[in-house]
C-alpha cells in the first residue's frame, strides 16, 4: 500500500501559504463557530468540532485560540450565519478546480471567486461540472520524523480503526479513509498519541494535468494566491501536477 502522492510532500508548502497569508485562525475559526452552532460547544458530544480542534492544532493554533473560538462561537449563536458554497471551474489548460467558502456575504464571495478565476484567464464553470474528477476522502499526514511508530504498525493501527489505505512517502505517511470513518481513524491515532500534520477531509483528484509553459503556470499560480487570499475560501482543490 505504498507509493507516491501529490498531497503527501506539501508540509513547506503549506506553512508558507498560511504564515505568508496569517489565514489559518480565521479559517479555524470560521469552522468552529459552524460546528458549534450544529453540535454544540462540548467537544466530548460533537465530532465536527473535535475534527476541527484536531484541525487547529495540526496547524499550531494555540490551545487559548481554540478555547476563545469555542467560547465565542457559544456566545453568539444567533449571529453566527456562515453560508457554504462550493464553487467549481478550469484554471489554464483545463486544470480543474474546487473552491470552498464559509461566508455572511454569498454576492462578495462569489464576485470575489470569479475575479479570481478571471484575473487567470480560467473561468467558472457550472456545479458538478468537475467535481466528478475528484474523490471525496478523509485524509491524514503523519510526519515520519515526529512518529515514533513503526510503518508497519501505523499502517495496521489505521487500517484496524477502518482507514482504506496507507501510503509511504518521502516525508510523510498518508492515511486516507472514507468521509464517514475519517473521525474513528483520526480519534484512535490521536489516542495512539501519533502527530499529524494535517487531519482533514478533502476533494482529491484523480488525475493530474502538467503545465508546458511558464505563461500558462504562472496563470495558475495567479489564480491560486488570489483564492488563498481570500478570508471566505476555506479550502482550494485542484488537478495541476505542480512538480
């Protein structure tokens, strides 16, 4: 069950987009006041909000951060009105592309989306029209350095809490499982005391698309800081093979 993948060596990536952006808490945030809002402050009776703290603290939010959003998030139940869109198109060369939103304004967003998209010389298409290109999965990075655990026993250790497969990189183990199961995989190896470096459920595609041409990369790249920096997109998935 090992190989390659194209999500499994984005630890540098990521914490460059999130520190260059300072995002990360208010898309933490944002997700909190959700899960609050349909299961309740108490992490014990509300699996959404447990995968969003585990969420938090894969990605450094301090523990008093978490603890004020949760805090917040109870306190203001009747003014906590985040709409979730999913927006779908083709970046250049017809690279596919997801973009989800948590926001209280759904006409700036979208605006905000499209100029995105536009500013890239890549365009909105309508729902559904490449989501089918991707696979809905729960999917969790362990850093190999920071685990102590061996390979093969992480690897059982998942599969046993229901994981579907297990993959050995360079720099990491990826753990993938189907959305339903991906909150009794992560709580067991939470439980098994393992570090994750992310801990999330994610569109990945199935099929890549290369970029030939300086013009046409820059353009996705274009696109792709453009939604990053945008505070309603909580998450960005696309098919360009970056490497």
């Amino acid at each position: 069950m090992s190989g390659h993948s194209k999500f499994a060596n984005i630890k540098h990536k990521k914490e460059k987009n999130d520190a260059a952006k300072g995002k990360i808490f208010t898309v933490i945030g944002r997700e909190i006041a959700v899960a609050v809002k349909e299961g309740g402050p108490d992490p014990a009776n509300n699996s959404k909000l447990r995968d969003v703290i585990a969420k938090a603290k894969a990605n450094n939010v301090p523990n008093d951060t978490i603890d004020r959003g949760i805090k917040k998030a109870a306190g203001d139940l009747g003014s906590v009105n985040y709409e979730q869109n999913v927006y779908e198109g083709y970046g250049p060369a017809g690279v596919a592309i997801i973009v989800e939103t948590l926001t209280d304004n759904r006409n700036r967003t979208a605006a905000n989306v499209r100029a995105a998209f536009a500013k890239g010389e890549g365009n909105v298409g309508t729902p559904g029209c490449v989501s089918y290109l991707f696979d809905r999965k729960g999917q969790i990075l362990v850093d190999k350095e920071e685990c102590e655990m061996d390979a093969d026993d992480l690897m059982m250790t998942a599969l046993d809490a229901g994981a579907e497969d297990f993959n050995d990189n360079d720099d990491s183990y990826e753990i993938l499982t189907a959305p339903d199961d991906f909150s009794a995989v992560r709580e067991t190896l939470e439980k098994q005391g393992i570090p994750m470096l992310e801990a999330d459920v994610k569109m990945i595609p199935q099929t890549y698309v290369s970029l030939s041409n300086d013009a046409d990369k820059k353009k996705m790249q274009r696109i792709l800081d453009l939604l990053d920096g945008d505070d309603d997109v909580q998450a960005v998935y696309h098919s360009w093979d970056e490497e």
